[in-house]
C-alpha cells in the first residue's frame, strides 16, 4: 500500500490543524470534513477550487488529495481571458467554493459544489498511486498563455520530506504566513506542508506585520513570505517597531521564497532581530530544488545547497555542463521533486527536458566552492550581455539597494549597438531623500563592483509592476 501524503489525519492528534482568524479545524475535523467532501468528487476527473484565503480552500484540496482526484487552484484575482483559457485547457468537471462566493461568469458553466464544514464520521479511501497526478497549478504565462504544470503525489511528499530534513521541521512547529493558496508557496509549502508533518498552519488572510506579530508572539514558530513581506518587515523595523522585532526574534525559522530577498533587507531584518533569513529556491515545475539548512550557515544573497533526493548542475550555451566558482550556467536539476509534464503540451513538456531527465529551469546562477547556489536571475530577463561580459542583474540590484536614495530598483538590459546590451535600472526613489542623480548612481555601482557594471541608463518610476506572488515583472519594464 502506498505511503500516506497526511498521515496525522488517518490517526489524528489531539490539536489544531488549520486556522483563519477565528475559524478553525483540528485534525479529527479536518479529516471528517474533507474525508465526507472527498466521498463527493467525481473520480477519473480533474476539479477546480476557488482558492481564495480561507479554511474552505485548504479543505477542498485535501479532500481532492484524499480522493485522488486532480484539483485545479484558481486565483480568485485571475482575467476573464486567462481563466477562460485555464477552464478550456483543464476541463473541470466540477468547482469547489466556499457557500456564497462570488466567482466569475466564466465558471457559470462548471457544475459547482459548496464546501460544508459540518462535521462527521467518514471511512477513509484507499491511498492513490504515488505517481498519480496531484494538483496541476498554472504557470504565470509571462511567455505565452499558462501552462498546467501536472504535479505528482511523490512530487510533493519528496519536497515536503526534503524539507522536514533541512529545516528540521517538525509536528510541534506552528507556521504563519499570509500568502496566496493558488500556488506553490502558500499551498503545497504553506498549507500541504504543516498536515504532512502533523503541525499547525494560522493564515493571516493577508499579510499584515501586526496580525504577525501577534501570532509569533502567541506561540508560531516559523514564518513563510515572500521579499515584498520581508521588504514591509525592514521598513516597519527601521522606523522603531520593538513588538514587531521582538516576535521575529522568538521565531525558530524565517523563510523567504518565490524571488530573491535583497542583501539590504537581510541586513536590516538581522540586525534588528538578530534572525538571519533562510532563502530557498524552486520553481512550479520542480517544487523545492535547494535551501538554505537551518543548521547551516545563512548567507545572504544564496538559495543555500540542492535539497536530499535533488541533483543540481549549471550548463553553458554549448549545452555542457560547467564548474568552479566563477562559472555561470543555467540551472538544470532532477529528482523525484519534478512535475510529471505541461497538461496537453507534450511540445513544452519536451522542451524542458534536456534529455537524461533534467530539468532546464532557465534560471542562471554560480556556485560555491562548498555547493552553496547565487542565482543571477532568469536566462531570459536577468542574464545582461554587454561588452563581452555575462552581467546578473541581481547583484547590480543589491549594490543600487545600498544607495540611500533608492527604496526599490529592478535591473534590465536593453540593446545597445557598440555594447551589445546596456544596462537599465528601474528605480523607485526613497521617500524623503534627494533625487540620486544618473552619474551618482553609475558611479555607487562602479564603486562596489566593477566599471562595466555600472548602469548607462536610469530610468525612476512610483512603482515597480509586481505579479501576486511580490515577484517583479520585467517585460512589463521592456526587460
């Protein structure tokens, strides 16, 4: 028989498993609840859920988990045309919601079936194949219309059981964060991840550093976010928030994921709290590739070492794998974490793969003498080829971050014909400094790194675009 996914909730622990604010399910709840809905879905089909913040969301999926039966998230906050395009490419047979949720017209078409709370005894069903498909979660789309990433069981029980062993994750740990449940950050890590350890998740419902202070102090012991959270956190610690840095410093574990935490933000949030923030790096395709150990040496500006079970290579443009410290190479990795293919892409699934099974991820990074990962940035918007140099946006960004005239900045390369690429630097003023001036700002960067790093064009703005997951969105900025 196959390993349980959760198995707290076939012998049930006297304790909390999921709250919202006020409402909450401890385990016995949880699995009545979701093993009652779960007797409900429709098997051999796939079924979407409307996965706003709520208790309702986390029971929908698990039950579909329980079932086996393939969920299908949905940002509450989707387009019309993106979600017509999720419905045609994954065809629901039914949609999940909690009673009384609005959702879109699109989904008028999709049989629907509200999710009731209301408790009762519930025989279990058999464990699903490991290899059978789990979640498929749409990809952003910034490259064309969202791919639906097929997600395996084994996928998630690797990275989660990956996890357990690098950040010594236990049942006793209480997490909190507010993030989103519609990818896999807030949902497979934030949510998946307590019920396979037999711990605790309190969602914020959205981030807010009070609520989260709150929680800290009343007994949370990890935090999950995302930079944009961290950079909040910074910002309210430099304007004198003893509670705030208080909480943070009883925190057993601070993790950040979904983009790269600036160096700047690391240094405030330390200093003031005397935690150093663990980075991670995964994609939807790949779940959790590395991390930084808890009982490791956190290092700002890496993503730690590849997790257990995890290969990780770099290769260059020729395709052939590439070593040492100065090297830069596309990431590529294999293991038992990877997605199993792009739903009705086998054109995409193919691409991606490298042959060998591994995974081109199109993220670029150096490594470490003693395996620790840099990521440069993505291979497409963050890899700057000017004047015969292969430049990483991200570090030209830590070094404007340490101007204090700029509060956010993202860095782009746009053509150039004596240099091949110039660099650009989005930046967006701090409020109440003076104006940093074009030549001010090339010449801080020349200072800290090298002359052929500096930007040749500055460009400010109010606001840098951002998707819902805090991460920048460079081709909005032409990059």
């Amino acid at each position: 028989m196959p390993e349980r996914l959760f198995p707290a909730l076939a012998a049930p622990p006297d304790k909390e498993a999921i709250r919202f604010g006020e409402r909450s399910l401890d385990y016995a709840g949880l699995a009545e609840v979701a093993g009652r809905l779960a007797r409900e879905l429709p098997r051999g089909a796939r079924v979407a859920v409307w996965a706003a913040a709520e208790l309702e969301t986390c029971v929908a999926v698990v039950a579909a988990l329980l079932a086996g039966v393939p969920a299908v998230p949905l940002n509450p906050k989707v387009g019309a045309r993106e979600l017509e395009h999720i419905l045609s490419d994954s065809e629901p047979a039914l949609l999940l919601a909690a009673a009384g949720t609005e959702v879109p017209a699109a989904l008028a078409t999709v049989p629907r079936l509200d999710v009731d709370l209301t408790r009762g005894p519930a025989e279990p069903l058999p464990e699903p194949d490991p290899e059978a498909p789990a979640l498929i979660v749409y990809t952003s789309g910034t490259t064309g219309p969202p791919k639906g990433v097929v997600l395996p069981r084994r996928a998630i029980s690797s990275t989660l059981d990956a996890l357990e062993d690098a950040w010594q994750w236990t049942g006793e740990d209480v997490l909190v964060h507010g993030l989103p449940l519609f990818h896999v950050h807030g949902l497979i890590l934030g949510v998946l991840g307590p019920l396979r350890r037999g711990g605790t998740l309190r969602h914020l419902g959205r981030f807010d550093t009070g609520a989260l202070a709150a929680e800290l102090n009343g007994g949370a012991t990890m935090m999950f976010g995302v930079p944009t959270m961290y950079h909040r956190i910074a910002e309210r610690l430099d304007g004198g928030d003893p509670e705030l840095a208080s909480a943070l410093g009883r925190a057993r574990l601070l993790v950040s994921g979904s983009a790269a935490l600036p160096v700047h933000d690391h240094q405030r949030i330390s200093a003031a709290t005397g935690q150093q923030v663990v980075e991670r790096y995964g994609m939807t395709e790949t779940l959790m590739n590395t991390s930084v150990r808890a009982d490791g040496e956190r290092r700002p500006g890496t993503v730690g070492v590849p997790l257990p079970g995890v290969e990780l290579r770099l290769v260059g443009d020729d395709g052939e794998p590439v070593e040492g410290p100065d090297a830069v190479g596309e990431i590529q990795v294999r293991g038992p974490n990877l997605f199993t293919e792009y739903l009705n892409r086998p054109d995409a699934t193919a691409a991606a793969l490298a042959g060998e099974s591994w995974f081109r991820t199109g993220d670029v990074a150096t490594r470490d003498a003693d395996g620790y990962v840099r990521i440069v940035g993505r291979k497409a918007t963050d890899l700057i080829k000017s004047g015969g140099y292969k430049i990483g946006a991200g570090e030209i960004e830590n070094a404007l971050l340490d101007h204090p005239g700029v509060a956010e900045v993202a860095v782009t390369g746009e053509p150039d014909p004596d240099l091949g690429e110039r660099i650009v630097a989005w930046v967006v003023p701090a409020a109440g400094a003076p104006l940093p001036e074009e030549r001010e700002l090339a010449d801080h960067v020349a200072g800290l790194l090298s002359p052929h790093k500096r930007p040749r064009v500055v460009r400010f703005l109010d606001a840098l675009p951002r998707n819902d997951m805090g991460k920048v969105m460079k081709r909005a900025l032409g990059g």
